[in-house]
C-alpha cells in the first residue's frame, strides 16, 4: 500500500499538520495514529518514547523516522514535490534536520504525558 506515516494525533500542532498533508495527497500514504496503538509499536519496532519524539514512515520495509521521514512525505504529495527537492539537497537537508529536532523536541515536551 505504500508507505506508512506514523504521527501522533493527540498532538494538536502534529494533527493540523498531518491533516493538511491529508488532504493533499492520495493513497500513496497510509496515515497510522501512534496514540494508544499497540500495532503501530509491532510494526516499527519502536518504543512509545521514540515514536512520540519523531515522526516516521515505513518506506520499502524500513522504518525512518525525523527530518528524513518528512521529505519522503514530501516526495509523495505534488503540492509539496519542491520541498522534497529544497530539502534532498545535503546542506540544506543538514539545517532542516536540526531545526526539526529543536521543534520535535518541544513537541515531545509537550506531549511526554502520554507515555504515563
């Protein structure tokens, strides 16, 4: 079926984000709610932690998670095909991998109470 997104939608910043993706691609991508989901754990092989700090996707049977995973969404979605090729470019895909592990990181701050 494609490639899976693993997103956490409890998030309210993580949900409006994916939602707009949502409604801008077709099934090429499989959108799977990370909240509660003992299957989304099996499938990645992740912990709860870990796929609450990042987003993934499982693209060919492997599972990528960060800055990574969002251009592979990226690459998927035409309305969104330019930033994949902004961002395929190593300097710059180097500067958005560390801008989005500052901004998961508050996220993940923000969010943490789910893995009580």
């Amino acid at each position: 079926m494609g490639i899976k997104v693993f997103f956490n939608n409890s998030c309210n910043i993580c949900r409006f984000e994916i939602n707009h993706y949502k409604k801008n691609s077709d099934n090429k991508l499989q959108w799977i709610d990370i909240t509660n989901n003992e299957e989304a754990l099996k499938l990645t092989s992740k912990s709860r932690k870990e796929l609450l700090r990042r987003l993934h996707v499982i693209d060919d049977g492997r599972v990528i998670g960060g800055a990574k995973a969002f251009v592979i969404i990226w690459s998927k979605i035409p309305k969104y095909k330019f930033l994949y090729k902004i961002f395929s470019i190593k300097p710059l895909f180097i500067i958005f991998h560390y801008l989005y592990e500052v901004a998961a990181f508050f996220l993940f701050l923000k969010n943490k109470h789910q893995l009580k």
